[in-house]
C-alpha cells in the first residue's frame, strides 16, 4: 500500500510527464532529499516510475524521474479490461457508427440532472463546475486560460483519462467524453490533444454557440 509521499510523487509526475528530479520532488513533498529518494527507489522497484536522463548543455546528463504504464494505471478507477471487452462486443456486433451513436448517447444521458443546475452560470462557472464533475468520477482535471485570447471560456485539461486503456483499443469511447462535456456546457468542445493520440494530456476547448 502507497504511504501519503510515494503518492504525491506519483501525482506530482502525472502532472509533469516531461519528469522531474529528485530535488523538484523533494521541494513539492517538503521533506529531504534523502527522504525523497528512498520513497522514488521504492516506487522504481515496484515499477512505478523509471529513471530518465535528459540532456544538459555542461556537465553530466541530468537525471529525472517519469510515470511508467503501472504508475498511471494507480490512478484508473475503472474496469477495463471488461469494458473493453463489452465495447468490442457491442461493436462487432452493431458497427463503429451505432457504437459511436450509443456512447453519446450515454454522454447525454449522464448529463442530465446536472446541465439544469450549471445551465444559468457564467460559462467560466460552468466549465469549472464540470471540471470538479470530471475529478469525481476520477479524471485528473486542471483549468487553464489561453494567453492569446483571455475571453474564451477556460479550457480543461486532463492529465488521466478513466477510460485510458480502453480508448486505446476502441477510440469511440471518446465520443462519450465529448457529449457529456458538451450537454453539460451548452458548447461546442474542441477535443484538441488527447492522451490515446499520443498527447501528453487530453484538452477540451470550449466554444459558445
């Protein structure tokens, strides 16, 4: 079982998959160096997190820490090998389309009850509100402005997605994602990065109608 440090180093890493150094994590947890290093040696042991040596223009090669497969998967709080078996099935047997119709279908769904109480907010309220919604049923959400146009609604950025290993294998599952987000917003929602397409996160723009 994961002690309160081991898992905020596994957090602090979900949010920086570039990796960060023994002394980054130990300034985050607020306990020593040493102290921070026996926990990072427990966790690449257990598989967790793996060494990563990133280039440095004098001197040795600095060396950072990153999530493995095993350390993303602590964050899953889903079933997935048998809702990938389940959506595999649905699928051979109804087709991508009827599948892809289903799954946003059950995004509307999931939406309703909740779209009235967000529906009279400010969309910055709203988009904040969904993104607590997302931290409930076990994403890793963060909000941030685009720079360049401050006057767009914030966007959410998901540093896990519950749905990860699924997706990869059937990535319609993802049309369920952007039909929750939409009813819940009342907009439009730009899925610009994904993790399955290879991002480093999943980005979700929101535009008014």
């Amino acid at each position: 079982m994961l002690g309160s440090s081991q898992t905020e180093i596994l957090k602090t890493l979900l949010y920086a998959p570039e990796g960060v150094n023994i002394d980054g994590m130990s300034q985050r947890l607020g306990i020593s160096r040493n102290a921070t290093y026996q926990h990072v040696k427990t966790l690449e042991r257990d598989g967790l997190i793996a060494r990563h040596d990133v280039e440095k223009t004098k001197g040795r090669p600095g060396q950072t820490y990153r999530l493995t497969r095993e350390g993303q998967a602590t964050f899953t709080q889903s079933y997935s090998l048998i809702a990938t078996l389940l959506i595999g099935a649905v699928k051979q047997d109804l087709g991508e389309g009827k599948l892809t119709a289903l799954l946003e279908n059950l995004g509307h769904s999931l939406a309703e009850g909740v779209k009235e109480d967000l529906a009279s907010m400010p969309i910055a309220d709203r988009v904040s509100r969904i993104s607590e919604i997302m931290k409930s049923l076990g994403y890793e959400t963060v909000l941030e402005t685009d720079q360049e146009t401050p006057e767009t609604p914030p966007q959410i950025v998901a540093h896990h997605c519950i749905f990860h290993d699924v997706a990869e294998e059937h990535p319609e599952v993802c049309s369920m994602d952007l039909a929750l987000l939409g009813s819940l917003s009342g907009c439009s929602v730009d899925h610009s990065e994904c993790i399955v397409r290879g991002g480093g996160k999943c980005r979700f723009k929101f535009q008014t109608k």
